[in-house]
C-alpha cells in the first residue's frame, strides 16, 4: 500500500479552503437520483414472505459554508423523497441536516455555538435494526436534534480564567412510542495559579435539568475542585473532591460526595493519553482517552462510564454512519493546527471527511454501527477503538464498539428497551477499503457486524451484518455516478431477515 504523508488530511483541508478563498460565503446546490433494486424492501414482514421492491429517491440539497472575521458555520442539508414501485403507500420523504457554527458576538468575550442534527434513528436495540434508509423499519424513526449554547470567557486579574455556558437542546421524534427531550444546562469553570508554579486549581459546576415526554423529569447538579500538578512539561497528575446532587435514584434528590485522580501524559505533539477515575453515585467513573499520530495512519481508543442523557446519548453510542467516523479522523489529525478553536476545527474536520467521502464515493449515511433511543438517563460505559490509514491509492478505516447501558430510575419500568431489560450491550465492528482505480474512479468495500444483548427478565438477541461494495466514477465536471452492491443479514429471537441490493446513483453538484 502506497501512503501520503502525516500531512495528506491537512493538504485535503487546505485545499477546500483555496477554493473558496476570498469569498466569506459559499453556497453549493446538489440532486442526486437515486434507482434500488432490492428482494426485501419490507424488513417488517416474515422472512417467507419478501417480495420484489425498485425504490426512486431523488434527493436535492445544498452546502452553505461562512467564513466571516465573527462567524464560522457549515449547514448540510438533502431532503430525500423515496417511491416505491409496487407499494406506493411506503412513499415518503426524509430530511437530512448536518449544521455546527459559532457566532462572536463580543469580540473575544460573548460567543454562541449551534448545532443541529436530523437523522434516521434506531428506536430499539433489540428490534428490527435495518442497514439503509430506503428500508421500510417499524423500528426506525426521523430524530432532529437541535442545541444552541452561549457563553463567555476571559481573565480575571490576568490570573484566573473564566467560562460560564449554558446549554439548550431539544430533541424530537417522528415515532409516537419514542420520547421527546428537552434539556437544559449550566456549565461554569474558574481556573488559576498557585504560588507554587507547577501547581494549579480548577473548580467546575454543572447543572442540568432534563425532561422526557414520557418518563419523568431529572434534576442533578455537581461541582468539584481539581488540583493539577505538572510533574514534567509532558506529565501532569491531578486529584478531585466535590458533591452531587440528583433525583435519578430515588424521586427525591440525594447528595453524595465525590472524589477522583488521573493524569494526563502527552509525549510528543502526536501522542495524547490521558485517563481519570472518580468515584460516583453509581460507583465508579472513568473517562481514558488515547490518540496517536503515526506518519501515515492514526489510532484512536477511548473508554468511558459516566451518567448518559439524551441528546447526548446519540453520540455516544458508536460512530453510526461512515461520516461520523471519518469526521473524528480528521478532528484527531487536525487538532493540533487548531489547539484553541474548536470552531475552527469542527469546520476543518467537517470539510475534510466530505472530501473523503467524495474520494471514496462512500454515501455520507453509510451505517457502520447504530445507536438507540431510551426515554430516561441511563449508565453508560462505552469503548471505541478505531484506525485509519489514508493513501495515494489506498486507505483503510477499522472501528470496532462496545457498550453497555443500564437504567437508574427509580420507579419507571416499561417506558423502553432499558426499562424491560436490566442490562443492553452492544459490540460491533466495521472495516472500510477504498481503492483508486484513476483519476476519476474509485472502488471500495464496507463490512460492519453489530451483536446486540438484552438481560434482564427478557433475554434477547440480535445480531446485523452488512457488505457493500461501490464504484464511483465521474461522468462530468459536476456529475458523478455511482454504482453498489449490497447484501444484509439480520438474525432475532422473533423477525431475521436478509436483503440483497443493486443500488445505482447519478449526484449533479450546481
């Protein structure tokens, strides 16, 4: 295999941004078409009884990118209208948005982040789990997520630091048997020197109130005082000590202390490790965080428990689409050339992972591993592994996932897939090869498996496998066009199936 340099993501960054260049906004109209042709369009049904479907999606959207001295914004957005040939009452449309941005609205002081997802959503683990859109799934819904959050920062004296945000999101489901969620937090941080020079203070609070159209409302608030001692230039200990407050437990809240160390070891600009323990109302926490920067790939590895509420749930449950995963490549390459600007960085690592996927010809919806929908908060441990290598001709992507999630409220049962089982894991893994055949075709396979657990009163199963091969040629200067193959399995204690796929596209870009 033939590699660029440690830079190739950085040139691919590089050169979004030439294009656009001297211009503050930039606007690109898009249609694509789309003809399927799959023998089991309706995964509902019993796996004797599949029939024949060719699905037409047409699909127009746009790109809006802002690159202001106050603003810096990116919005994505397709709407997707599907018809199926032999069962037209199926048709129907989807929207798709992928939008970040932050507005300074005080120079170096007021800032507001936004962000809004809409996107196609599991609602159970342990149902029916379909591997494309064009599926017609009982166990699948549209959810838009949306978040807007000021806040400002600055010094005090020269020698404490500042931050105080809050945090609002709201949450919706197109499914009547899935949750609606409103969320609202407070995030304040102060943080100084000592006389002693390697030692430094930190004290941060949290609150936040979190409301479920059908389960009850939670109420938590925590605050600690971190000491931080730099034991090296490269090595940096630190210890923590505080008090929680929730109602998650019992209906009324309760007030435990909290306590926690880790440390934080970077070695050289491309090695980050860091790893932090606390003991908490539900036990033990933990948050490890590895990354490194070979000359021609990178790795990534984290592992985490902590409470878990939506909307923050959908991003913590595995990268879900091939978008996602190449996105959190790029943000691990490009997070050096951007240390104090995530706005910056969303926007890098936003355009990078389109630019791949149009190298690859991978669809940015590509699923490799899928969340679900839960109607409280619940604890979550999850572990993501993933690796990527990118070349002149050649690249590979592997992630592997595992969870484990488990309901903490008090009196509730039956409102979800937490509530009905004590415990859900989920583990999964997905490898993407990509192969340029010329300047302007491009080959590529995806394989991912994805084993989901129930225990608990009911015991469940179910366990999705998918294979795709795609080639992407350019028929024009604006046109490309695309060309699939697709096989799933899905094996259940109750509806197994499995679904094989011609997929044609023709994508136009204005």
């Amino acid at each position: 295999m033939c590699c660029l340099s440690a830079t190739s993501l950085a040139q691919i960054t590089q050169d979004n941004a030439t294009s656009t260049q001297g211009r503050a906004w930039s606007v690109k109209p898009r249609i694509s078409l789309t003809e399927t042709f799959t023998d089991n369009a309706n995964i509902n049904r019993s796996a004797s009884n599949t029939q024949n479907e060719l699905i037409t999606e047409l699909a127009p959207g746009i790109r809006i990118e802002a690159r202001t001295e106050r603003l810096n914004a990116y919005l994505d957005y397709s709407l997707r209208g599907q018809f199926y040939a032999r069962e037209s009452d199926n048709n129907r449309s989807q929207n798709s948005l992928n939008t970040f941005g932050t507005l300074e609205a005080v120079e170096n002081w007021l800032f507001l982040d936004f962000s809004g997802v809409i996107a196609q959503q599991t609602i159970s683990a342990l149902g029916t789990q379909s591997t494309s859109n064009t599926a017609i799934n009982n166990n699948s819904t549209e959810t838009a997520t949306y978040r807007l959050s000021p806040y400002i920062r600055g010094q005090l004296a020269g020698t404490t630091e500042y931050l105080l945000r809050y945090n609002l999101s709201t949450t919706r489901s197109d499914a009547g048997n899935v949750s609606d969620t409103d969320l609202s937090q407070w995030i304040g941080l102060l943080r100084g020197s000592t006389p002693f020079k390697n030692l430094q203070w930190t004290i941060d609070g949290n609150q936040q109130t979190t409301e479920y159209s059908r389960g009850r409302k939670t109420d938590a608030e925590i605050i600690r005082a971190i000491l931080t001692y730099s034991i090296s230039p490269q090595f940096r200990v630190k210890v923590s000590g505080g008090q929680e407050s929730n109602n998650y437990v019992s209906v009324g809240q309760e007030t435990t202390t909290t306590q926690g160390y880790g440390f934080d070891w970077n070695p050289t600009e491309r090695t980050k490790f860091s790893a932090f323990k606390e003991k908490r109302f539900f036990g033990n926490g933990h948050n490890i965080n590895f990354n490194h920067r070979f000359p021609m790939s990178s790795i990534q590895f984290s592992d985490t428990r902590d409470v878990s509420v939506q909307p923050n749930q959908f991003a913590n449950v595995g990268r879900g689409s091939v978008y996602d995963l190449y996105y959190q490549q790029c943000a691990q390459q490009l997070a050096s050339s951007f240390p104090s600007d995530p706005a910056q960085l969303a926007l890098a690592a936003d355009a990078c992972a389109n630019n791949l996927l149009t190298q690859t010809g991978i669809p940015a919806n590509a699923q490799v591993t899928s969340g679900f929908t839960t109607s409280q908060a619940t604890i979550r441990r999850n572990q993501q592994f993933s690796y990527a290598v990118f070349g002149a001709r050649n690249s590979i992507t592997f992630l592997a996932n595992r969870s484990e999630s488990q309901g903490v409220l008090a009196s509730q049962s039956n409102i979800d897939a937490i509530s009905q089982n004590t415990t859900i894991k989920q583990q999964g893994f997905g490898i993407n090869l990509s192969h340029r055949l010329s300047e302007i075709s491009n080959l590529n396979f995806l394989g991912s498996r994805q084993e989901s657990t129930g225990t608990g009163a009911n015991t469940l199963k179910t366990t999705t496998t998918l294979y795709q091969v795609n080639l992407t040629t350019k028929l024009g200067t604006k046109t490309t066009g695309s060309l699939s193959a697709r096989r799933s399995e899905f094996d259940s204690n109750t509806n197994p199936y499995t679904e094989n796929a011609l997929i044609g596209t023709v994508s136009f870009i204005y």
